[in-house]
C-alpha cells in the first residue's frame, strides 16, 4: 500500500494508474477497495455525525468552527494500514454508536417532560450564553432546538383541538417553565424575531415526511405570547400573506392560526385582532373555518367581560359576520352557521361599544340596506329589531333614515310596518323624533305619487304605513293614573250618599249587597278575632312591659344619661366653634383662589357658597336644634309634672292613650272634610 512507501508524517500523491503499492498484492488491492466502497456506503446515509444529546445544534457548529481553525496548526496524522478483516467490525461499532445517540420517541407528551433533564437543558443554556455572550437570538434559538429535540412524542393534529386552550405549555414544570422565562427576560429585543423563527421552523418541520415533533416550539410560542400578546398582533398583514401563500396546504394554515390564536388567550383585545385579521378572511374556506368558529367560541367563553373588546369590531368587520351567520347557502356548513348564530349577540354588543347613543348611526345604512322583502325571515327578523334598537338609541339614525329613505323604498316599507305593529313597545322619548320623521316621509310619498301617477307599490305601501303611523302617534290615550283616582272619588262619594240617604249602614244599599253576598259576616268574622287577639295581646303586654320596662329602665339609665351629656357637650361644642370654622374655611378658599387665580365668575361662585353655608348655619339649622332641644326639654318636662315624677307604666300608657286619641280625632277632621270636598265636587 501507498502508506507503507511514504514516510511518517508525509502525504504521498496516490496516481490512478497505480493498482498497488510496494510490497502490496491483488488481493490487498480488492480489500482497499471493498473497504472504500462500504465507507461510501456509510456516507450515503449518515451525511452527519449523529447529534449528541449533551450538546445543542449550535455548539456543534461552533466546534466544528474551532477545528477547522486549528486543522493548519496540527500535523497530519501517520497514516497506518488497515486490516481488511476489520474495517466490517469498525463499521458495525459506529452504527451501534450512532443509533444509541439518536433521540428516540416517546410514548406521549407527558412521559418526555418527565424524562427530561431540566439541569443538563439549564447547562446546555448556559454553555449557548457564555459563547454567544451579545446574541440573545442564539440563546433563544438554542431554547426552542433543545426543547423539540428532547421533547419527539407523537404529534397532534395542528390546532390541539382535543386539549385545552394552553396545551402543551401547561403541561410543563414549574422548574422549566422558570428556566424558559427567565431566558426570555434576558432577551426581550429578540421575542419577535424568536417568535417567526418557531413558527417558520414548524412550517418547515411539517413538509418533511416524516418530520419532528412541534412540541417544543409550541411551548416557546405559548411562553412568549402568554406575556407579550402583542408581539403576534405587530404585523398581521405579514402572516395573512403567509396564510395565503399557503392555502392549498391546510395543515400549514392551521399551524398559523394557532400560533397567532395564542394571543387571545391572554388578552381579549389582542384575540379580537387576531380573529378580525387572520380568521375572518379565510372563514369561507371549508377545511379552515370549523378552527375560526371553534376559536372565536372559546375566545368569548374564556373573557366573558366584554367591556375589554370594546372599539375592536367595526361595521367593516360586523356585516360579513352578520351575513355567514344568516344568510342561507352560504360556504359554511349549517352546523357552523348555527354556531355563529350563537355567538352573533355577543359579537353585536362589542361592535355596538360602550356608547351605543352615538354610534348606532353608522350602522343604520348597511342594516337598512340588507332589509329586502325576499330576505329570509330570520334575518329580516334580527335587522328590524336593529333597526329599532338604532332608531330608538341613537337619535342620529332618524337623520340618516332620512337621507336614505327615496332609495331604499322597499326596505323602508318593512321598517314602517315593524313600527307599526310594535308601536306600544317604542319608548316614549323617542315618538316625537318619529312622529317628526314620519311626517316628511308622507311628503315625500306625496311628491312621489304625483311623479309616478300612483303606479309605484313600494310608495303606496309606505304612504298607507305613515298614515297609521300618524294616527298611532296622535290617537287618544287613556290616563289611567287620573282614571283610577276618578273612579275611587265616585266610589268614596256613592259609599257617603247611600249611607247618609238610608241613616244607617245596615239599612243602605252596600250594606244590603254585602250581606246577600255573605262578604260581610266573613268580614265581621274576622274582625272579631282580630279584636279578641288584639286584646290578648294587650293584656300578654300589660302583664309582662311594666317589669322588663322598669328593668331596662335600671340597666339602660346610667348609659343614656352618659350619652346624654355627651352629645350635649358635642352639641355645644360644634355651636361655639362652627361659626368660626366656617369663616377659617371661607378665608382659606379666598386664599386659595387668589393663589390659583380662578376666574371672576368662579371666585364670585366660591364667595356666594360660603355666605350661603354661613346663613344656613345661623337661620336654619343653629335654630332647628335649639327648637329640638326645647321640644325634648318640654316633653320631659311634661311627663314628670302628668307622671308626678315617677314615671310608671300606667302613665306611659295614659299618655300614649291621649296621643292616640288625639290623633284619630285630627284623622276623622281630615276625613269629613274629604268628604265633605268630594261631595261639593260630585253635586
């Protein structure tokens, strides 16, 4: 062979004429060249030394960096023959080795997170961020190799239908889920970048056959966006050309959708734009709108604050959903319509915001518009009731009802039908509004049935609605409040007549009536056990109320006179200090304006507050409380002289006896003169 001619530490130029070298034969010639054939052979599939599982992609190639520097720096080997006998051993040891360094697949997600190795990934971490020490990119990067790499389970369909909306990141460890945030604080100028490169690497991953496993990008996808939502939101336009690039592949679009979908999750604002940019846009398409219309459901059952969405959805984007959810024979499915149909009220609220008073007038056209006579009955339906609700909210719409009315007769017919039929539930504040409207439309019935010669349907049938419209608008209503109090004066006054023209009651016409009717022994029935259990209770009261009175009277006296004299002390505090207090306040709002240098009007405001606080004090309130106080002083006063003073139960109850009947004497003078008023009134 060549080697043994050549010298140690030489290279020796091989020609191809030569079949042997010195002291070689034939048949060591043949094994040279099975030997280079099976060497071929290895190359042919292993184009790359198997990747270790102790170090990342990119340390690999910064080794192979490092030797290709030092290649000039060391010798060439001497170059030793070799046994034809053993090159088939040799060969069999580096297949063995290379199969044992390959990561295999593991049964399910959850067995590889147990398996893996959280200190040797923090390791490998560490080793990328002390060699790439200014590239948080590399870091990154290396994050999400590492993960996928040690993370092969069996993949799932792309949008992970069949688990939960933060599968598989919730799946992951407190420990990993730390190592991986804490490498994404330190690079929080490189999120963005990071993000395309997880998404575009799945895409990749998924038109090798068989491909990788995605998990680990997934998982540095949902750590990104579960902090920084709008990282996915910066450049939506970007990916909507990504996902049309890639139409025909449905796979790679649901992967896109659900990469971007992850932002929603965490803000609803951020899923809205996503859902509004991305989704909407491809909703008719069949293999990709059961995963939009699965995503907006879950989007709103996950924030069922809808506040927060407010201003996101336009009548840009409410109208085409408007139409997918009931207009029929469209590219969704019935099941997919009827869901829509589902979450159409709710996405009516949003689009409608927190201010529907000044907003509902933009959308007026397009609901008018889409009210046509032929349209189907459920969405005829929902567009007069919106309609209304825009008429009947925001007062702008009857101005633009206006302006729109000579070209959309037909739709106008509908409408003025619905008002009719629906008059009663039309509040009141908006009918003069209506009424308003509704008689200019007549006027232009009126133009147009003298230029059409009373040929055109549509302007008869509006002309018939306004007409009843009118009508609606000017009939007589009855006042029940001032009906009911007429009806309960000629009750009162029939009830005096018959009692006072028959002298007494049992000889009167009710009295008669209720008798024969057996209302009134049912009522004197009752009365009467009324009667004996007021009684019962009397005596269960002028047994027991003298004892527990004079008894709380001991326990609670010390305390109330205490009470007493302190808010009489309070009392007479506030009263000596209250004035000047008021005029400290006065002086400091002066103090306050002038330093602020209010205007005129306001400083003349402040001034007229405060005097008129200090003449409330003084004229209403310092009398109202020393009149209190003398009303109190004079009751006490006036049960110890009744009382004698002692004050005992038989006297409180004397007392309450009198104020009882003074009461019902003062309530039977009131009574008569009613009465007597309401008589006056009927004659």
């Amino acid at each position: 062979m060549a080697a043994k001619t050549a010298g140690v530490g030489r290279w020796e130029v091989v020609k191809k004429g030569r079949r042997s070298g010195a002291g070689g034969s034939g048949r060591g010639g043949g094994g040279d060249r099975r030997a280079l054939g099976e060497a071929n052979g290895v190359w042919k599939y292993d184009l790359t030394p198997p990747i270790q599982t102790t170090s990342t992609l990119y340390e690999r190639g910064f080794e192979r960096i490092m030797k290709k520097q030092n290649k000039e720096q060391v010798p060439p080997p001497a170059v030793e023959p070799k046994k034809p006998g053993n090159k088939k051993q040799t060969k069999k040891v580096v297949t063995v080795t290379n199969h044992s360094q390959k990561q295999g697949r593991f049964r399910s997600l959850e067995e590889a997170l147990k398996a893996l190795d959280v200190a040797a990934l923090q390791k490998e971490l560490d080793k990328s961020q002390s060699v790439f020490t200014e590239n948080p990119s590399v870091w990154l990067k290396d994050l999400a190799s590492c993960l996928n790499y040690k993370l092969q389970a069996p993949p799932s369909e792309p949008t992970l239908s069949q688990h939960t909306h933060d599968y598989p990141y919730s799946l992951v460890s407190r420990e990993l889920r730390g190592i991986i945030r804490g490498l994404l604080a330190k690079a929080p100028g490189s999120l963005e970048l990071f993000f395309d490169h997880c998404l575009f690497t799945m895409l990749q991953e998924l038109d090798k056959t068989p491909g990788e496993s995605l998990h680990g990008y997934r998982i540095c996808i949902q750590a990104i966006l579960q902090d920084k939502p709008k990282i996915a939101t910066m450049n939506l336009g970007k990916f909507l050309e990504l996902l049309r690039s890639h139409q025909n592949r449905p796979a790679k679009c649901l992967t896109i959708m659900w990469a971007l979908g992850q932002a929603g999750f965490a803000n609803l604002t951020e899923g809205l734009k996503v859902w509004l940019g991305i989704m909407l846009p491809v909703l008719g398409i069949k293999s990709l709108s059961p995963f939009a219309i699965a995503y907006l459901d879950r989007l709103l059952l996950m924030h069922p604050n809808l506040t927060k969405g407010f201003g996101m959805i336009g009548p840009k984007d409410f109208f085409p959903l408007l139409d997918f959810a009931y207009m029929p024979n469209n590219s969704l499915t019935p099941s997919l319509q009827e869901q829509l149909c589902q979450l159409y009220p709710r996405l009516k609220v949003l689009a409608f915001g927190a201010k529907p008073e000044s907003t509902l007038h933009t959308y007026f056209p397009s609901f008018l518009s889409r009210a046509t006579p032929n349209c189907p009955s459920e969405m005829k339906k929902e567009l007069l009731s919106s309609l209304t609700e825009c008429l009947t909210v925001d007062p702008l719409s009857a101005s633009v009802w206006r302006q729109l009315y000579p070209k959309h007769l037909s739709q106008s017919s509908l409408l003025l039908e619905h008002l009719l039929r629906s008059w009663e539930r039309i509040p009141k504040k908006t009918w003069k509004s209506l009424q308003e409207t509704v008689q200019s439309f007549k006027l232009t019935n009126q133009e147009l049935l003298r230029k059409s010669g009373g040929n055109n349907q549509d302007v008869v049938t509006c002309d018939q609605a306004c007409k009843g419209l009118l009508q609606q608008a000017q009939g007589f209503r009855l006042p029940w409040t001032q009906l009911l109090l007429l009806v309960l004066i000629f009750a009162v006054g029939f009830l005096c007549h018959d009692f006072r023209s028959h002298s007494s009651f049992q000889a009167s016409l009710s009295g008669r009536l209720l008798q024969s009717s057996g209302f009134l022994p049912a009522g004197q029935q009752a009365c009467a056990k009324i009667y004996s259990y007021s009684l019962q209770g009397y005596s269960w009261l002028e047994e027991t109320l003298p004892a527990w009175g004079s008894y709380l009277l001991t326990v609670v006296r010390p305390s109330l006179q205490l009470a007493w004299a302190q808010i009489s002390a309070t009392v007479s505090f506030l009263s000596t200090h209250c004035a000047s207090y008021l005029a400290c306040i006065g002086d400091s709002l002066t103090h306050l304006s002038q330093r602020l240098r209010l205007p005129d009007a306001l400083n003349q405001l402040l001034c007229s507050l405060g005097e008129l606080f200090l003449l409330l004090y003084q004229n209403v309130l310092l009398p109202l409380w020393h009149m209190l106080l003398g009303v109190l002083a004079r009751a006490q006063e006036h049960c110890h002289e009744t009382c004698r003073g002692e004050v005992t139960w038989t006297c409180v109850k004397t007392q309450f006896s009198e104020a009882a009947r003074w009461a019902w004497l003062w309530l039977q003078d009131i009574t008569v003169t009613f009465l007597d008023w309401a008589l006056a009134m009927i004659s």
